[in-house]
C-alpha cells in the first residue's frame, strides 16, 4: 500500500512539474509578443539569473530598442553580452561587449566588459596553425583592458593570457619561416626569420632561427648569381657574426664554424 501511494505522489508530482513547465513556456511567449516592455525587461533579468541564458538575450534583444535612451538601456547591454558569453556564443558577446564599451565607456560594469571583449576573441582563437586574425584580436583587446585598468582585477588574466596568445603567433611565424627553409626558398627565409627576430625577439626559438639565418644565407648565396654573389657572402658572414656574438658556445656553434669556413673559400668569378 505505501508504494502505490508513493507512487501515486510521483506521478503527481510529475504531472505538477510538466503543468508549470508548459505554464511557464505559455507566459513567456506570451510576453515575448507583449507591448509590457517593463514585465519583459524583469522576466529577462530573472532568466539571467536562473541561467536560462538563451530565453533572456532572445528578450534582452527585442526590448533593447525600446530601452536604449534610458539607465536601463545599460543594464540590458551589459547582461545580453553576458548572456551570449555564457551561452559561449563568443563571437556575439564580443559584438555586444564592444557595443556596450562604446556606448558606456564609463559605466561601472566597464572593467569586466573590456575584459570579456577580450575573453570572447580568445576563446575563438585557434591553433597556432591555423588563421590567427582573433588571436591578434584577442592581444588588441587585452592592451586595451590593460591600458585602462593597468592594476585592475583582470590584470594578472589578461597577462597570463597575453602571454598565451602571442605565443600562438611566433609559433605560426615560425612554422612559416621554417616551411620556406625546408623548401630551399632561402630567399624567403632569410626575410621571413628576420622579420619573426624583430616581432618576437625573446621567442623561444631565437638560436634556432638565427642558425637558420646562417645556413639559409650561406646556401642563398653559394646558388646565387654571380652579380649578386659577393653582396650575398657578405650577409651571411655577418649572419654568422650575429650568431657567434649572441651564442658563442651554443647548440650550432659548430655548424656556423664550418659554414664560415666555406664562405671565406667561396670566390666571386670577375
């Protein structure tokens, strides 16, 4: 007998759970084809709260229009980019954090919303590999938080993510520079190492990529033509100078060494 009755309760209880379901379900559409813009504007703030993030920025973005003039304008700005955040629909958060930093640049939720500008881009940045336009937007957006907010509670964030990102774009340089040097493309690989040294000249690869320089150089020059041989030779041998000056007992010492002694032996035809 008491399991029929705890079951009878379930079942009521069950029927209890889809009735208010669907009576919930049946007010907010409701609402969503009201004219009650205040009745919309607190049911949207009490879906953000319970985390029903996708029915709140749908309400959020019809009654925006409605409340762009006002102080509630703000609110509905700030909480319909979080709720795209959350919802991690990034690339929309970021248009709306963007929009709310233009519109309210000295609001009180604008530390958080530069922040979360930032955040959005990083979370769409790929693998080093690929396309790293967001990565770039990313690293933009963290300089501008910080230039703002340079002791701010995002701070130390925003610099360890920084940190991150950039390392994303010496590895995609150096991919790139690597790829011509293993295609013989000297030429193209001695421009682009250089150009990875003065973008990134900490990267950790820095004694790698100035070997490279050498060896590129030296090949470049020992296939080139001999109207631009001797101005060739000369570069290389100062590739080797950079090496030897920074890495005087480094991984490739030898390799640079040997490289240079086939330089001095190397003759321009007259």
């Amino acid at each position: 007998m008491p399991t029929f009755i705890t079951m009878k309760l379930k079942k009521l209880a069950y029927i209890l759970v889809i009735f208010l379901t669907f009576s919930c379900q049946s007010e907010y559409q409701k609402l969503l084809k009201s004219n009650d813009y205040e009745k919309q504007f607190d049911m949207a703030m009490s879906l953000f709260e319970k985390g029903q993030y996708f029915k709140a920025y749908t309400i959020f973005e019809q009654i925006l229009p409605a409340f762009r003039l006002t102080e509630k304008g703000e609110i509905i700005t700030f909480h319909l980019a979080k709720a795209y955040y959350n919802e991690k629909d990034y690339l929309m958060a970021a248009y709306y954090f963007e929009r709310f930093a233009t519109s309210y640049p000295y609001s009180e939720f604008i530390e958080e919303a530069l922040f979360s500008i930032a955040m959005s881009y990083t979370h769409n940045s790929p693998a080093y590999s690929l396309d790293q336009t967001y990565t770039r937007k990313a690293i933009s957006a963290f300089y501008t938080y910080l230039n703002r907010f340079p002791n701010g509670k995002f701070a130390q964030a925003s610099n360890d993510n920084l940190r991150t990102l950039r390392g994303k774009l010496e590895q995609k340089a150096f991919s790139i520079s690597r790829q011509y040097y293993n295609l013989s493309h000297y030429r193209a690989a001695v421009i682009s190492l250089k150009n990875t040294l003065k973008e990134f000249p900490d990267i950790a690869q820095r004694e790698e990529i100035l070997f490279l320089i050498v060896d590129a150089s030296y090949n470049l020059a020992q296939h080139s033509v001999e109207g631009k041989k001797e101005d060739r030779i000369e570069m290389a041998k100062n590739a080797y100078a950079a090496y030897v000056e920074e890495f005087p007992n480094g991984k490739w010492i030898r390799d640079v060494q040997r490289i240079f002694a086939q330089l001095q032996r190397m003759k321009v035809k007259e």
